[in-house]
C-alpha cells in the first residue's frame, strides 16, 4: 500500500511539474520564438526615407512565467553610463533561472552614439526623448520612437527608462516615477519601483490630476499606457566612471528582485528624500558660464551659483538661486546660449 500511495503521489507531483512547465510558452519577438529559459539579441531596423539605423535588443526569456520588464538604454549618445552598463548586464543575467522575460535595448539612438552628438540624433536634428510615442512614416528619431512605443513599451508590464548627464551637466543620481492623482494603481506601483531601486533620492514627476497631453518623453508614454515606469538618473559629464556604471547595474538587478524575475531582496533604503517640485534656472545671456556649485549641493534662495561673461569675456550678469533644494544638475562647461538651463533644483520637503 504505501508503495502504491509513494506511485500515486509520484505521479502527481510529476504531472503537476509538467503543467507548470507547460504555461511558459516561447516569447514572440521581431518575428521569431524565443523559448523558455533561454535569450537571444536581435538587430531592430530602422529605415526612413534613405536613411536607416538599428535598435540592438536582447531578449531574455525565463525559464518560469512572470512579468515582462523593458528596459531602455542610451535614448542620448553620450549618456554613456547607462551604456556601459547595459553591456554588462547580460553577464549577470540566467534566463534558466529568471522568471518572466527581460527585453534589454542595449543602446536606442545608435546614430547619436556613434557621431558623438549632444542630446540630439544627427541624422534628423531631434531630440529622442521628446519626440514619444513617435511616427511609423516620420523622421528617424520619430520612427526610433515608434518601435520602441511599440515593441518593447507596448509589450512590457513594467518599464524603466536609463539616463545620465550628458556631456555638459553635472548630474546627481536619483530615480524618478510618474504620479498622477487619477492613476493611483499605476503611479503605486511606480513609486515602489522607484524604491526599489536604491537611490536615496526619488523624484516625481507629473504630480497633476492627469495626463491629458501627448507623452514626449519614452518613460512618460508607458505611464500613459497604464504601464508603471520610472526612471534612472545617474552618471555625469558624459564620461564612463565605474562607480555610476555599477550603481546603475545594481539597480536594474535589485527592480529584478522586486518584480520576482530574480531571487532575492531587492535593496533597502531607508527614508528616501522624496522630491515633488523641481525649479530650472535658465541663462538669459549668451557667452561663457562659470560656477563653483557642483550637483548635489545644498542652496538657498539669493545665494550666488555663478555667473555669465559675454564672448570678450566681459560680465554681463550674476545668477542667483531662486528657491531652497538641492542641485539635481548643472551646466557645467563654459558655452551657453539664452535659453540655455543652468541648473536644475529640487525642492526639499
């Protein structure tokens, strides 16, 4: 009898394993099946007009049933920490033993990273985080913008968008997410992603009673598609430097954790500073900037953060701080135009 019952017992543990394994089904990319439990890189084209580029993508597909977390890096060419970073993280990454699928674009404006270009794709002049949810028959930042909404943002149940400060800002890291009153579910979940991912600063955006107009910005139009999203914020000056690198390796992990692709705790900070408002201080002259503020700083309202020469070199103006808070980023090299931001700074609650 007990050998029947150790059969019976047997029998169902192995049908129950065989059912469970059953649900993972092979993840459909690009046009092609990925099964469980194993990855595979692609080469997204692009083409507009005569010119064309191409999206790197890995897709990581568990071996379990679980969420789906897009990731996006390099939407600035000389963004370059969360470049590096996302080069490194496939070493860290087993789909063998991941739950749910990872869809990793290694770097989204490839043009702007090869030609070296500030903020903007070269090939068309635009920026592409300000161009969301973008055109299938527009311009080649427009139709970047468009595979991305629809391949990898539209396909994702979490979203996390990677920047750092470009080649003329001093950046702080943070991690950002959008509230809107009228999402609670979404902007929830969202801040607890924020959390997640271990920065002691959280900045949130939007913070109205809704999101009425179009997205522009790539995290923003998963938000609007009712898909929780934050962003990363970190590295600085447009150079590689290991520590923002890891910092933001470390982070993607510990979102993993959270959202049960991975095993273990994600990070733990304790009080987060959380920032509601931010103020951007904005040049009215043009000519050469100077300031010994660095990101991260403490200011107050009236305080000197430096000031403009014209191009002789001659002063034409001081800039003062407008409100208390914390220098999130600053311009940092001398060239700047009128209009030009200067500083952005959060609000200390």
């Amino acid at each position: 009898m007990k050998i029947l019952f150790s059969y019976f017992f047997l029998l169902i543990a192995l049908l129950t394993h065989g059912a469970a394994s059953a649900q993972v089904r092979p993840f459909s990319f690009a046009g092609e099946q990925i099964r469980p439990g194993t990855s595979r890189a692609f080469l997204l084209p692009v083409s507009s007009g005569q010119d064309s580029t191409v999206i790197p993508v890995t897709v990581f597909h568990g071996s379990k049933s679980g969420p789906v977390l897009g990731i996006t890096a390099g939407m600035h060419g000389l963004e370059y920490a969360p470049i590096i970073a996302a080069q490194q993280l496939p070493r860290h990454l087993d789909p063998a033993k991941m739950k749910g699928t990872v869809l990793l674009v290694h770097m989204a404006n490839v043009p702007a990273f090869l030609h070296r270009t500030l903020m903007i794709n070269p090939v068309d002049g635009k920026n592409l985080n300000r161009v969301f949810p973008g055109k299938p028959n527009g311009t080649m930042t427009e139709c970047i913008a468009h595979i991305l909404s629809n391949e990898v943002i539209a396909r994702s149940d979490y979203f996390v968008d990677v920047h750092a400060g470009d080649a003329n800002n001093d950046l702080r890291p943070y991690s950002g997410y959008y509230n809107y009153y009228d999402m609670p579910e979404v902007s929830e979940k969202a801040r607890k992603m924020a959390v997640a991912l271990g920065f002691d600063f959280i900045v949130q955006f939007g913070n109205e009673q809704t999101l009425k107009e179009e997205a522009v910005y790539c995290s923003r139009e998963a938000t609007k598609r009712n898909i929780p999203a934050v962003d990363i914020e970190c590295g600085r000056m447009g150079i590689v430097e290991e520590k923002p690198v890891l910092q933001i390796h470390d982070a993607l992990l510990s979102l993993m954790r959270h959202l049960h692709i991975l095993e273990g705790k994600p990070a733990s900070v304790k009080n987060p500073v959380m920032i509601a408002r931010r103020t951007s201080v904005e040049s009215g002259h043009e000519g050469f900037f100077y300031s010994d503020i660095s990101s991260g700083d403490y200011v107050k309202k009236g305080m000197m953060l430096g000031y403009i020469t014209d191009l002789f070199g001659n002063h034409v103006a001081d800039v003062t701080c407008p409100t208390d808070g914390v220098i999130l980023y600053k311009t940092f090299n001398p060239p700047i135009k009128k209009g030009d931001g200067l500083f952005s700074i959060g609000h200390i609650p």
